[in-house]
C-alpha cells in the first residue's frame, strides 16, 4: 500500500500562490515607485526626453499589471474544459 500522498494540482504558478504573490506584489509597486521618482527627477533637471515621460505612465501600468496578475487573475479558468463563471 502507497502511504505518500499526492499534493492538491494547482494550476496557479508558484508566484502566484501566498505569500509569495504578496510579496513579489509588494516589490513591484516598489520599484514602480522608484521609476516615478527618478522619472520626476530627470523631468526636473531637464534630462532625458521623452522616456522620462514614458516612466511616469509605464512604471505604475507595469506594477499594476503584475498585481492583478499575482492577486487578481483566475488561473482556474484557462483550464481546459472549464467554463467561466459569470
């Protein structure tokens, strides 16, 4: 007689699971955080151009995504063979 168990199938990624996805959320938004900052300080000193600009909108879309992507999203759902629940 077979005495392991088998672990519960999963089909969230590791880094999707908790804690990690709390803790990789937290980092994003951290580093969305820094781009806006050095963003607004390149704008100050008049340095960079356009991708300055380009930091200030894409750092918080970045963080943003990979929160909903970490939190948000129903792995579940791109099972196949599985509906989405409405």
């Amino acid at each position: 007689m077979d005495t392991e168990e088998e672990a519960p199938s999963s089909s969230r990624p590791w880094s999707a699971r908790r804690p990690q996805s709390l803790f990789l959320s937290v980092i994003f938004i951290v580093v969305a955080a820094a781009l806006v900052w050095q963003a607004f300080d390149y704008i100050g000193r008049g340095m960079g151009g356009v991708v300055p600009y380009l930091l200030v909108v894409g750092g918080p879309v970045l963080a943003g995504y990979y929160v909903w992507y970490f939190n948000i999203r129903d792995f579940e759902a791109d099972e196949p063979g599985r509906t989405p629940s409405t």
